[in-house]
C-alpha cells in the first residue's frame, strides 16, 4: 500500500506538466491578442498626446494675438475735425448739381479741409418764404452751428433777420436777401465766377475768429 501512495505522488507532476490538445496554439493566440491591446493603446495614446499638443498652440496663439499691445495702426482715411460746425440753409432743391448752392456747398468743403470745420446743411421745404424758412435756421442754431450760410431770398432773408439775437454765430449771406442791413456777424456774398473761393475764405476768417 505505501509503495502504490509513492507511485501515484510521483506521477502527478508529469501529468500536470503535459500539455492538453491544443494548448501551445491557444497560449500563442493569447500572447498575440495581449500584443494587440497593448499596440492599440500605445496608439490611442500617441493620438490623444499629438491632439493635446495642437490644442496647446492654438491656445497658446490665441493669447498671444489677445494680448497683443502693440496700437491699432490708424485709418490713413479718417479726418480729425474741431469742435466747429459751418452749416448751410438752402432752399427746396438742396446742394443739386448747378445750383448756387452746391457751388457754395463746394466752398465749404474746401474751408474743411483747411480748418477741420464740420460742414452740413438743411434744405427748407414747402412755401419759400423768410417765415416758413426761420424753423428751419432756429434748428440749425439749436444744433450749434458756429457758422451758418445761407442761400436763396427767403433764406437769406430769414438769417438776416436773426442774425441780431445770435452775435456769436457768423452768418455768410450768398445773393440778395430782401435789403436787410449787415450787421458785425454777417457777411454777405455776390454770386459769380469766384463765389466757391469767396465762400472758403469767409468760412476760414469765421471759423479762425471762433479759435
């Protein structure tokens, strides 16, 4: 009995050291599945890191182009003008081509540039009449045209009339206007071939007395 006990206990090991049918291929395929995984996360890795990378340049650019303090390079096109407004009160057809007015419009354009003046005007519409245009001028004067210019009868002849109440506003009265005198603040002007520069010099002297 004990010699079989022997026999038996030294057997077990060669039984446990052979190998089943089809245990080395098995071993094999699960050594290449494990490779397989540790590639693909090696992989999976190697992508997230080059995506965290870019993600960091453009961060990084970002930033840099946010906090850039260097000043914005100016606009070659925009005019720095002065606090002076010349504005101009003309009849129902405006500043059109060959009027009187878009001739004296052309003046004040040119005193723009000289002086920086801001230059506008209104036309008056409806009934041409010194009456119908004084609304017209008072929203000019509570606009606080420093200069104001008038052309056509009923026009000029309702900033003659006004001129009076307002000493510092230089009036520039282009044609007739119904015979009104001048006063200090007035300055009347005759159409003509040089009405264009007489209008930029007498927009210039008012706009340099305002200085």
């Amino acid at each position: 009995m004990a010699k079989k006990v022997r026999q038996v206990a030294q057997a077990r090991p060669g039984q446990a050291g052979q190998a089943g049918p089809g245990g080395r291929p098995a071993a094999v395929g699960r050594a290449v599945v494990a490779w397989l995984r540790s590639l693909r996360g090696r992989t999976i890795a190697l992508t997230a890191g080059s995506l965290a990378v870019v993600a960091a340049v453009v961060v990084a650019g970002t930033l840099f182009l946010r906090h850039d303090d260097r000043p914005p390079i100016p606009d070659t096109r925009a005019r720095h003008y002065n606090d002076v407004d010349a504005c101009l009160l003309t009849d129902a057809k405006g500043i059109t081509a060959g009027t009187t007015a878009a001739e004296v419009w052309q003046g004040m354009q040119d005193a723009s540039l000289k002086t920086h003046a801001r230059v506008s005007y209104a036309p008056v519409t409806g009934e041409q009449s010194a009456a119908n245009a004084r609304p017209y001028l008072n929203g000019l004067l509570q606009r606080s045209c420093d200069v104001v210019l008038a052309v056509g009868r009923a026009e000029t002849s309702a900033a003659a009339q006004t001129a009076p109440g307002y000493r510092k506003v230089g009036f520039v009265l282009v044609g007739t206007g119904g015979g009104e005198a001048a006063g200090t603040n007035v300055t009347r002007l005759d159409t003509g071939d040089k009405l264009r520069a007489d209008v930029a010099g007498a927009v210039e002297r008012a706009v340099d007395g305002r200085a």
